[in-house]
C-alpha cells in the first residue's frame, strides 16, 4: 500500500500528536445502470479487483493509451481525489456498503486533508455525478498513549 501503510499512518501520525477521522454517509453511487467499462472510468478503477486503471497495485497519473490519452479520465475519482492532485496530505480510505447506501471513512493527520480533498472532487469528479452525501463527522482520534 505504499505511503500509507497502517504503520506509517497511525504511529507517525501518534507521534506528532492527534490523528484526524472523518465519515460521511452517503447515498450508494448510482453507476449501476453504466455500463462496466463506463464504471471503471468513473472510478479510475477496475470493477472486478479495484486495482488502479489499468492495473497495478499503484495509481500511475501519467499512464497513457497508445493514441495519447490519460489511462485514468481527468474527471475520474482516483486522478481527482489523489494526494498530488489535490496538494494535500496523505489519507487511509475505506467505504462500506449498508442497507441505505454507502459510508465513506478517511484518516488522515489534518482536516484540512480531506476538506482540500472535497474541494478538488467538487471541482469535476465524476463520482459526484452520481453520489450525494447525506450527512458528515469529523473525530479528533488520541495517539495510544496519550494522557489526559
């Protein structure tokens, strides 16, 4: 998993002190009815695996096809949300499907990780299309050995 892998995110993070969390319920992303390829351009990402577009176990943002053209859309949810698009820290990031929809969960060491996240995904990402947040939280998570 690279750069964030479980120890360099939550000890580094503890280290220096307080890791952020944050959630957002969502209502489950609509895409169903596209077809799979149209999928995967959405997301940046292969349906059946979720490896990167178009495979790997990296995102490569400078992959092209043979005519030229980026292999991961500009408007795709992998290019838009990725760490050097954005200009922000790094997050852990995980979603779950319930019966009403989606959660989304991200860790990152500031909020202002996923808040500059949200702008850039707010400014073209595909996923948008077809996704509507319902509600979010933000957790200020203690370092294990933290004292009050």
């Amino acid at each position: 998993m690279g750069q964030l892998s479980h120890r360099c995110l939550l000890y580094g993070a503890a280290a220096v002190g307080l890791l952020g969390g944050c959630g957002s319920p969502e209502r489950q992303p609509d895409v169903q009815a596209l077809p799979e390829s149209d999928q995967e351009r959405v997301f940046g990402r292969r349906k059946h695996d979720a490896m990167p577009l178009p495979g790997g176990e990296e995102v490569d943002l400078s992959a092209k096809t043979p005519d030229g053209e980026y292999v991961i859309p500009a408007d795709a949810h992998a290019r838009r949300a990725h760490p050097l698009t954005v200009g922000a820290g790094l997050m852990l990031c995980r979603s779950y499907n319930y019966a009403e929809g989606l959660i989304f969960i991200s860790f990152q060491r500031e909020l202002r990780t996923f808040v500059n996240t949200m702008y850039r995904m707010a400014d073209g990402d595909a996923l948008l299309r077809y996704a509507m947040t319902i509600s979010s939280a933000a957790f200020r998570i203690p370092p294990l050995n933290w004292s009050h």
